[in-house]
C-alpha cells in the first residue's frame, strides 16, 4: 500500500466516489462462455459501496467495456449513476460531474490502469489496486494493498470512511 501524505485530506472531501469495474471491481479476468460473459464481484467490495452511501457519499461505476451484468451489479447496490461504454474516460468523468452537479475536488475515483490516467490526474481523491502500473500507482493517492475483485475497493471505502469519521457508524448501520 502507498498513501500520500495528502491522501486524507483528500479524502475528507469526497461526496462522489467512482469506481471502475474491470480490474478495480473484478480482479480483471474476463470470462467469456458461450452464453456470454462471467464477472465475480467480492461481495466485501460491495458493502464498502453501501457504507460509503449510508454516510451520504454517492457511488457511480465508469466503465469502458458494456455489459448487462455490471447494470445488474449496480442495480443490486442502489448505484444510480453508470457510465459504460466509454472509451473516453475524461469525458465519463466530467458528464458523471455535471449530473450530480459536484467539482472535481469533491469527486473519488478509483482505477487500474492507463485509459483511467486522466481521471486520476483529475479527481480530488484517486485509489489503485497493487498491480497496476506504475504510471497509475504513482499518480494515485492511495494504492489498496488488497487485490482488485478482492477488497481493494472496500479497502479505499473503509479509507474514505475513516477520513471523514464515520467508518463506525457506516458500519452498524449497514449491520441492521
């Protein structure tokens, strides 16, 4: 794990958390069948994103491939706001900005590789999974030391949380 120094501050300020999905969300695999595609999603990653919107931090998912599942996925966590198919991740990024109408600075973003570069350099609070690039670990405030599809996005909730106290009170109210 590598935290900058203003990685807390940083995060303190959060209101708009975006993750992408493969490689962050799911450790990266894609698993094609004949009937379509498989992701595994960790289910700790999940209630990370549940917590953060329990303390009133809205989530989103930007992605560059499509797929029906990761709709299902967001559906299943009362995530709203979905931006797939972009291969423009910038511009995702500042459409996702203008629908919550929040600034960049008030915005997390939580990537894993090069086609995410311009919305780490450009969020407020940026993550990243151990392996990605270096390129991308450096750029990032916080890298998880948890594998992505294996708690690292849970790992940077529980960060944000923490930054902003409320990680206790995220956690028992997700417990009822």
């Amino acid at each position: 794990m590598r935290t900058r120094n203003d990685a807390l501050a940083r995060a303190r300020r959060v209101r708009l958390m975006v993750f992408d999905v493969d490689g962050v969300l799911t450790d990266g695999a894609l698993y094609m069948t004949r009937n379509g595609e498989m992701k595994v999603f960790h289910v700790r990653d999940g209630h990370g994103l549940k917590m953060l919107q329990e303390c009133g931090i809205q989530t989103a998912l930007l992605s560059g491939r499509r797929s029906a599942l990761v709709d299902a996925r967001a559906a299943e966590l009362g995530i709203r706001i979905v931006e797939q198919g972009c291969s423009d991740k910038r511009a995702g990024f500042e459409r996702l900005l203008s629908q919550v109408g929040l600034p960049a600075a008030a915005a997390g973003y939580m990537g894993d590789d090069f086609p995410d570069l311009p919305v780490i350099e450009r969020c407020g609070f940026a993550a990243s999974v151990p392996d990605a690039p270096t390129a991308v670990r450096r750029s990032a405030h916080y890298v998880a030391r948890a594998a992505a599809g294996r708690g690292a996005a849970r790992e940077v909730c529980e960060f944000i949380l923490q930054a902003q106290k409320t990680l206790s009170r995220a956690a028992l109210r997700t417990l009822a």
